[in-house]
C-alpha cells in the first residue's frame, strides 16, 4: 500500500524486543494496568458498535483496527501500550476478560459467510469474541426487503441477544453506533431493522449511524436508489445521529489531497475509521474540553427529524508534502472546513450550517481554539444560519492520534446535505414511475404503499431543509412558506 499523509493509521506489526527490554516494558505494563484497575469504573460511558453486512463488517474492521491501535492492544487482545492515558478510559469500546484479554463491544452480522470469514483470518480475527459473529448462509442479494422483512427478520433475534448481552455487561452504557451502508441489500435492510430494534429495546440511548450513501455518478447496484430511500425512510425516525458518507467523495480526497494513483477501499475505510475515532476521542481520553454523545446530539440537533451530518478530518496532506507542512490550530481549522474535505457529495457552499463542531485532538491552548472558531464563523458568516447564535461547539483532547501531533474532525449539520437526498430521490421516481424491479420487493411481502410513503418522507424531508435554508431571523414563523427566496446564499 502507497504511504501517505494519515500515517497514523498504518498498523504495523509489533516489534517484539529483547527479553531484558521485554521485563521493562512488562514493568511499565503492570504498572499501568495496576492504575487502570484502581480507576472508578463507574465513571465509564460505554459504546456498543454493530456492524452490518460487507461494507459495514469492512469499515468495522478497520475501525477496531485503529480502536485497538490506539489504546496499545495487539491482535491477541492483550495490552502492550505503556501510557496510563490508553487504560483509563478503555472500557468505553473494550471490557476485559477474565484472562486480562480486551475484547471489543462488537456486534457482527451479515446474512452470508463470507465477510466474516475474511474478518476472522485477518489481523483482529482473534480479537472479536467468536459468539459476536452472527450471520446467515442465503444473502440479501442487493433487496432492502429480504434484509428487512425476511432473511434479516429470521436472524435479529439472534442478534438481538448477543447485543443486549454485550449492553448488559455496561457499567452505564452510554449508546449504539452501526456502520452500514444504504445501497446493498444487508446493510440497508438489515441494518435499519436492527437500528428500529435497538431503539424499542433501549429507547434512551443515543443511536449513532455511520451510513454510506449512494453516489452521485457511482454505482455499485441498480436498485440502490429503492434500498437508499427505504433505509433513511427508518433513519429519520429511528436514529439519533447519522454521518453521511460516500465512496466518491472518499476516493476523490485519497486522489487530489492524498494524491493516491489507484485507491482501495481500504484506504477509504482508513479515512472513515479516522472520523469514526475522532469523533469519540474526548470519551477515551482527558481533556480540557470534554464531548460525548448525548453533548453532541443536543447541540447538533436543532430539529428532531434533521440530525444528518456531514464530517470531514485534518490534516489530509500526500507524503511527498507532508514534511512541508506546519501543524497549526488555523491550518487545521481551515482544512477541515474546506468543502474539498467532506466525506460526502455535498458541498457546503450551495447549503447553510444549522449547527457543527470541531473536535481538536492534540496539544493547544482552548483560547487559541476559541478564538479560530470565532474568526471562522464571523469570516463565513453567510453560510450559518442567523437564527441559531452560537452554533458552533468546539471540544479539545490532549491525545492526539498515532504518529500525529495534533489533528481534527468536522462535524456540520448543513442544509446542503439535501443535495445528497434529492439525487436519490430523483433516481427512486424515474423507476417507481416504471415500477420497474417492483416484483422483487413485492415478492418478499413488502406492499407498493410503503415506496410511497419512504418516497414522500424523503421528499419531506428534503424540503425541511430548504425551508431552514431559507429561513431569517425576522420570520414569525420559521415552520410556515418563505416567498423571499434572495436570502438563499450561494458562493460569495
């Protein structure tokens, strides 16, 4: 694999020293450990991940990958890290085994074999505990509803008890995340019924999603833009929190900005577990400003329906120029805001910020933060809505990712992302109107009545957002029509 900027990810394999230098680092392990142990566990807020079908279990695996990486866990599950920091808080995504093994509050399904064969011989196969992977032998075969109502039906049960084990064995558990994707036929059906699962089961946790969306000019099946309107039809309901990710804006920053000849979707995933991570940072580790993910939800969240989010990470800089490059507050600031950063085809630009955050990791002094998000929302002062002051949160964690000194993430609730749901939504018409593929939807007992409520819902919700888009500050009421439309902003 070509070397580049987010070296911080490479996951090498673990250099085994001398045995004096092995007593040593034993020494310091125990003590560190011994620490760990004497902490309140109390105070943990744990995290309970699912992951569904390939591009779930894919993006999943890397994201242990980097979870296990940054909190000095090799692939046996055991501890070799020597930072008292690493422990501290390492049972908000581990819990520890009897044998003083860490093992991931991971839940994996998919309805074939065959990604999680792939997962068990890869480099964390022994760090998931074997009853976690939960999966069929038919497949969905790309349709939303033998994910929803069939083939997937047949199997949550299944997942549902390992899940509310793992949620039983939280001091206090603090909330889901699921990554998926919404075009195939696992990930979107499968993985929305286990999100409207979760959410009956424990209806006051948070629920975080981590969606890939189709693409504007990729795809990967016909029947994406059904399966895509099918699943966020169960998200806007039922999710607390969904980042917007797509395959093209991924390979389009591994191109320009990581200048990579031919990216994998590995390298994709690096990037989408680098978010992942960033996100949840200032629950692992201390801090001078803390988030978690009730914090965020609140402050993100201005209407129910709109929670949506587009994210992007700093610094992004190819290897060659990497060593030309200062790591700053500002520069950071600035790369993650770019539109050119965001992990989803939508450009901020034609869109306007209800709400987003900055989540700082690395060693900097908060009024220096402060002071750069006050510049950048003053600066682009066209592209935040007027009517929620203040909509910019900011949290900073002294620990900064491996191998970087200091990084960010992006998090912004933007108008913009309507770009996203109208394509979908434009494609999803043009085969409704032909009913075209219908039979094999019908066939596994889902009714034409429910593509037009999922389609109407989406059309809803597209114009929810254009009406915030336009709204001002003088508007009475900001949930009736704007005649007004000069106070659309478009690029200054």
């Amino acid at each position: 694999m070509v070397e580049y900027g987010l070296n911080f990810i490479s996951f090498n394999l673990i250099h085994h020293p001398t045995t004096k230098a092995t007593d040593k680092r034993q020494g310091s392990n125990s003590r560190a450990i011994e620490s760990h142990q004497q902490h309140n566990k109390t105070t943990m807020r744990e995290i309970v991940h699912l992951q569904a079908g390939q591009c779930g279990n894919q993006i999943g695996s890397k994201f242990w990958q980097v979870m296990s990486r940054e909190h000095g866990i090799n692939g046996a599950g055991q501890y070799e890290g020597s930072n008292p920091n690493q422990l501290e808080r390492i049972n908000v995504y581990f819990h520890e085994a009897a044998n003083g093994r860490y093992v991931p509050r991971a839940v994996l399904t998919d309805l074939e074999p065959g990604t999680m064969d792939a997962i068990r011989a890869g480099p964390m196969g022994e760090v998931f505990r074997p009853d976690n992977f939960v999966f069929g032998q038919s497949g969905a075969g790309n349709n939303w509803a033998k994910g929803h109502y069939t083939e997937g039906a047949e199997l949550v049960d299944a997942i549902m008890d390992v899940t509310r084990k793992e949620a039983e064995a939280c001091d206090m558990l603090q909330g889901f995340q699921i990554t998926h994707s919404m075009g195939g036929g696992t990930g979107s059906g499968m993985g929305t019924l286990l999100v409207s699962k979760v959410r009956e089961e424990f209806p006051d946790r948070i629920m975080t999603t981590y969606s890939v969306v189709p693409s504007p000019k990729v795809s990967d099946t016909v029947v994406e833009p059904y399966n895509a309107t099918l699943s966020i039809h169960q998200l806007v309901e039922n999710a607390d929190q969904c980042y917007a990710l797509d395959n093209e804006a991924l390979y389009d920053i591994c191109m320009r900005t990581l200048k990579l000849a031919n990216p994998s979707y590995g390298d994709l995933n690096q990037l989408i577990a680098a978010a992942i991570s960033g996100t949840t940072c200032s629950l692992r580790f201390p801090g001078q400003l803390n988030c978690d993910l009730r914090k965020l939800s609140v402050n993100m969240v201005p209407f129910p329906r709109l929670h949506f989010f587009l994210v992007g990470f700093a610094p992004l800089t190819s290897s060659a120029s990497k060593d030309f490059r200062t790591l700053s507050v500002p520069e950071l600031t600035q790369q993650a805001f770019d539109a050119k950063n965001m992990m989803c085809a939508a450009d901020p630009r034609h869109g306007r910020y209800l709400t987003c955050a900055m989540m700082f990791r690395g060693s900097m002094s908060s009024k220096e933060v402060d002071d750069e998000m006050l510049k950048m929302v003053s600066k682009n002062s066209g592209y935040f809505v007027e009517w929620i002051p203040n909509n910019m949160k900011a949290s900073i964690c002294d620990i900064p990712p491996t191998g970087l000194k200091m990084s960010s993430v992006f998090i912004g609730n933007s108008t913009c992302i309507q770009e996203a749901w109208k394509r979908v939504a434009e494609q999803f018409s043009v085969m409704f109107r032909r009913k075209a593929f219908i039979h094999w939807y019908t066939g596994e007992g889902m009714d034409e009545m429910e593509f037009t409520e999922a389609e109407s819902n989406l059309n809803d919700l597209v114009s929810e957002y254009q009406q915030y888009q336009d709204a001002t500050a003088g508007d009475e009421d900001i949930s009736g029509d704007y005649q007004n439309e000069s106070e659309i902003l478009g690029d200054e």
